[in-house]
C-alpha cells in the first residue's frame, strides 16, 4: 500500500491541523466522493491566505506576489517583443508552456513542486528549508542543478567545499519578497542576493585582481565556468494532446557581453557573462503567426549568472586568457541574422575587447606528451573514413533513425558485455571469451583502428575503455559526436551497415583496472589518487545510485565530477586548459597513479578515457565502484 502521509507528520504542529483545514473535503460524509467533493490537492496555489496565511499571514502575504509564485517578469519580457493586438493568443500559448514552473508554499516546504509530478518529500512533513535536490533542483535542474552539483561542469565551490545549498544564498527575504508590478527584469529585484553580500571590501583586499577589476566586470566573468546556451525554441502539441517546447541545439560555451543594464542592483559594471536564451522569433507559430514583431526590442543574450564558481578558472589562469581573447567576447558572428539588432548593446566591439598584455606569463599547465590520435575531428574522419571501422556507441534506437553511413552499431550498453544488476558484482565485465564474442560478431577485431561516436560522450569513451581492456591497439574519439556531424553537414542514413563477423583476439590489459583492495592498500599513498567522477551530491552523501547500499564515498577520494573532463555535448576540452584544472583545482599531476570511481564504472571509464588522452601514463578503473564497494565495505 501506498503510504501518502507518515506517522511523523501527526507529531509536527502541522499534524495537528485537521485536514479540510487545508484541503477542503467533508469530514463528516461517509460517502468517499462526498467526502472529496471540493477538495484541493494543492492548497496553498489556489488559496494561500486561508492554506497557510491563518498562521503565516506576513509572509503570505508577499510570497502570493513573489517571482517564484508569478513568474511575472516573463510576460512583461513577452508583451516588449510582441504585436499587443495578439497578446491574447499569445498569452494562452504562455500559460500552455512557460507558465507551469510557478511554484508556491507547499512546493518549497512540503512537497516537491507541482510541476514536477512527483509528490512528498518526505510523507507530508513540513520543513522550514526547502530541499535542493527534490524542490529547488526539481524546476531549476537543468541549467542550475547540473551547473551547481557538477553534472555539467565541475560543479560549484559553494557545494564543493562549503556543503552550501541554494537556501544558503537565496534565504527567505528574497524567497518571499513581492515583486513590484513593474519589475523590469530579475535582476532589478532588490532583494536579490549579490556575490557581495558575503565577499564584502574586495575593493580594498589582497587580491590585486579584485582591486583592478571591481566594478568593472561582474564577479561570474571571472569565476564561472562554461554554461548552456539554448536556441530556437518550439512550441506546439502531439497528436495526443500533449503540449511540448523543443530547443533546436544546446551549445556549451561562454561569453562575455557589455552590460546593456545598468540599473540592476549592484550592476554597475561594463562587461557581464550572457547566455543565449531560445526565446526565437517563431515561438509561438503553432498558436498564432508573427507574434513576435518587436522581437529587437529585448535582447536575447542576456545577463546571466551560471552556479558554478570556482576560485580558480581557465579565465583567470592568466590575464591574456581573457585580455586580448576575441572568442570570448560576444561578436555579431555569434549571432543568427534575425537577433543582430536586438543584441545591438550587449555585442562587444573589437575596440572594446581588453588589450593582451606584453609582459604576463601564461597558464603553466604540467608537461605531458598528449595522445592526440585518440580523439579525431569530423574533416579528419571524412578523409579516412575507409581505413577505420567506425562504431556508432549511441544504441540501436538512435543508430536507426540516422547514422553515418557504414557505421556499425554497438552501444556498450546494450551488447551485454557486463553482468545485469542479479549477478554476484553486478556490472562488471563479463570473461574475456564472451568479450571476445560480442566484439567479434559486431564486425571488430584488435587490429582494426576502430573510431567510435555518440551523442554525448558518456556510450563511446567507455567503449573505448572495455575495447582498450580487451586488447585493442588503435582506438579514437570523434569528438563532439552526433552534434559535430550535424553541424558539418554529414548526411546520415537509416539503413543498417551489415557487419562482417571477425575475430577479436582478445589479450586483457589488467593495468587498466583498479581493484578495491588495491584501492584500501593506498588510501594514504601520496603517489595514488582516487578521482571519483560522479556528481557532487552523490559525492558528498546528499544523495545516492538507487542500487546503492548507502550514500557517500570512498574514503580519500577526490571528487572530480565528470563534468570537468567531458563536456555536454560530447566535445572534449583543450589539453592545456585540462591538465591546468587538474593540477590547480585539485592536485592531480602525470606523476601520479589515477584511479577513476564512480557508480557502476561508466563514468569511471569515461574519465579513464581522458586521463589516457592527457598523456597520463598510469591510468586504472575502479570497475566495482560504489555500487559494489558498498556491498563488501
């Protein structure tokens, strides 16, 4: 039986609330749809004030009006961009699409939002602090949520070092404060939290970069990481009614733009990060035509603030990193056609792009030979396309809707080459002889020079890991995948590349596995460093692989999420700025014997892949991993 409501809500003060207080219903009815009759699931979005504001009466009453409970910058943004005699329609495709993410008490403090679908936290007990993981995260995962706990990226140093969470920064005063019926922007509300209510007199600190550049570029310009730049969005509904937004690509990457808004609170600087928002000229089609008709009045690269800080970043290393770097500041090529003149502001001209310095010293990254064969581009492959075996790691689902023509299909995933979750070890590798088997009948042998891609990264480097275990002596990475074919015009094709059975000679490489023992033997080995890739929540206990015995990690290991090695959409970070992160953000050099963990091995093999590419020379996968090292730890 499904149990809604626990025992340990009838202890707390709201447990002693009756129910129709809050609900609605008729207690009294013996009749179950009687007793229903009027009830409302989620209070405290259709009436707060009787809900919560019979106790809460102050804070109700500026939380109702709060942006997370009206969202009511967007549609203020909507009517600038378009024809006012549409806004009716235009309003009602909003409200299908760009309106459901509005959350109230209940969604921050006792279930998880109602756009998520997915109910209580924790049994109907209310909690003063929202949960990130279950609330905050549960709307504002994708970008925020994955920025923050390293899913993308390498994660926050908040959340890294400092166990903060977003209640940490963003408290109550700024939760529940009303927004103006005016407000321009999110930024203009003015109890926004800024990067200087706790890092305060940096103007007059030791740090000599902070007293050049304060109040010149905002904090993020120096300290975030690459985000997520979403384009083209589409709205529409299914054949089965079911209302759907669909981004054209999302593009990893970084840009500085000029400040086009300096009336924000403690936004007086010149130069600012921008995120490309999907906002596109054609959002609403499905509902109504040229809705949009002043789309140039409102920018759509716009003022971002990316949560995921570091101290330390590739932008900072060195001051000709940033200073003299065109790439890095938003240029009109960077724009599509139609968003010219509404970017007109935020585009950084060449005269205003900072002057490399003569006299600096680069980023010192540490001196190791990388292994540039390992990762190959599309131009490359194109020239060479007859002299490899190219595999297509995605799974067969996608490999049939659209694959370079020749490629084979075998996602690692699906191939069965490790044991399913009732085995003994679940999601190790299988013997050698069935490895040799499945490599074999998908057309491979050791000889070939075999090239592998996928969407993301995540399939192909760990193919390559169990290829390179196998005895496979010339194995590469098309880097960026799918997403790199695409943007080079590579025609793909549905019909499936008949693979030719070959033999795979299978000769283990031991050295590239790690064992727990191994691992338990050099726990306080200066020379031996445990990465563990997963994400900064799973790392730190917060939250755990569902076939986990318990949460946490292996004692003594670094988190290092895989983020930072592999970016979103499958392309590989350059070499320098790699080895200069690892050595500088967390003290992992050549020298040293890097032992990858993670969950089940995945990601573990995934970050194997890179450390290989680096140049490291003693490389080893923890292929046990969490899952498994909880079970005999």
């Amino acid at each position: 039986m499904k149990v809604l409501v626990s025992k340990d809500f009838f202890a707390t003060i709201h447990g002693e609330q009756s129910c129709e207080s809050c609900h609605g219903g008729d207690p009294k009815s013996q009749d179950k749809a009687a007793a229903h009759q009027g009830m409302e699931p989620h209070p405290s979005i259709k009436t707060p004030e009787k809900a919560c504001g019979e106790c809460h009466a102050e804070i109700v009453a500026t939380a109702k009006k709060s942006l997370h409970a009206t969202l009511s910058t967007f549609p203020t943004i909507l009517k600038t961009r378009s024809d006012m005699s549409k806004w009716a329609e235009i309003d009602e495709a909003r409200s299908k699409h760009c309106a459901a993410c509005h959350t109230s008490c209940g969604g921050c403090h006792v279930s998880r939002p109602k756009f998520a679908k997915k109910g209580f936290v924790n049994g109907h007990v209310f909690q003063k602090r929202s949960d990130p993981l279950n609330q905050c995260t549960a709307c504002h995962g994708s970008r925020i949520g994955n920025e923050f706990y390293g899913d993308r990226g390498q994660g926050d140093v908040h959340a890294a070092k400092y166990n903060m969470d977003c209640v940490s920064c963003h408290k109550a005063e700024e939760m529940h404060a009303a927004a103006p019926d005016d407000l321009k922007g999110r930024y203009h509300l003015k109890e926004m939290v800024q990067c200087t209510s706790c890092h305060q007199g940096l103007e007059n600190g030791s740090v000599r970069d902070h007293n050049i550049h304060i109040g010149k570029v905002q904090c993020q310009v120096c300290h975030s990481q690459t985000y997520v730049n979403c384009y083209s969005c589409h709205t529409g509904k299914d054949e089965n009614g079911v209302y759907y937004f669909q981004n054209k690509k999302e593009v990893e990457g970084m840009k500085i733009g000029l400040n086009y808004d300096k009336e924000a609170p403690g936004a007086g600087y010149n130069y600012m990060l921008v995120r490309h928002e999907p906002t596109d000229k054609e959002l609403f089609a499905f509902y109504v035509k040229d809705a949009l008709t002043n789309f140039d009045k409102v920018p759509n690269w716009k003022r971002t603030s990316p949560h995921n800080i570091q101290r330390k970043t590739w932008q900072n290393a060195s001051c000709n990193n940033c200073h003299g770097n065109r790439e890095l500041f938003l240029s009109e090529k960077d724009l599509l056609d139609y968003e010219i003149k509404a970017n007109k502001d935020v585009v950084v001209p060449d005269s205003m792009v900072p002057k490399a310095h003569e006299k600096v010293k680069p980023a010192m990254a540490p001196i190791t030979t990388v292994r540039s064969a390992m990762v190959v581009n599309v131009d490359w492959l194109k020239a060479n396309l007859k002299a490899v075996k190219l595999v297509d790691a995605r799974g067969q689902k996608d490999y049939d809707k659209g694959h370079v023509e020749g490629a084979l299909s075998l996602s690692p995933l699906e191939a069965g080459l490790r044991y399913d979750w009732s085995a003994e070890k679940p999601m190790q590798l299988v013997a050698q002889e069935e490895i040799a088997r499945i490599f074999g009948e998908a057309g491979l042998s050791a000889d070939d020079h075999i090239v592998v891609y996928d969407r993301d990264g995540r399939n192909a480097t760990f193919l390559i890991w169990v290829l390179e275990y196998a005895g496979a002596k010339n194995v590469s990475y098309l880097n960026g995948g799918v997403e790199a074919l695409h943007e080079a015009g590579v025609h793909l094709v549905q019909e499936a590349t008949e693979a030719e059975e070959a033999t795979f000679s299978v000769t283990l490489q031991p050295q590239v596995l790690a064992s727990s023992e191994f691992i338990t033997k050099n726990v306080d080995n200066a020379r031996v460093v445990v990465a563990d890739v997963r994400g900064i929540a799973q790392a730190q206990g917060i939250s755990k692989h569902e076939k986990a015995a318990r949460a946490g990690h292996i004692p003594g290991s670094v988190s290092l999420p895989i983020g930072a090695l592999l970016m979103e959409n499958g392309y590989v970070k350059e070499p320098k700025e790699l080895l200069w992160m690892l050595k500088a953000n967390y003290n992992i050099t050549p020298d040293k014997t890097v032992i990858t963990t993670c969950n089940t091995g995945q990601l573990a093999a995934d970050a194997y892949f890179i450390f290989r590419y680096l140049g490291f020379p003693d490389v080893r996968v923890h292929n046990e991993s969490w899952v498994n090292w909880c079970a005999i730890k």
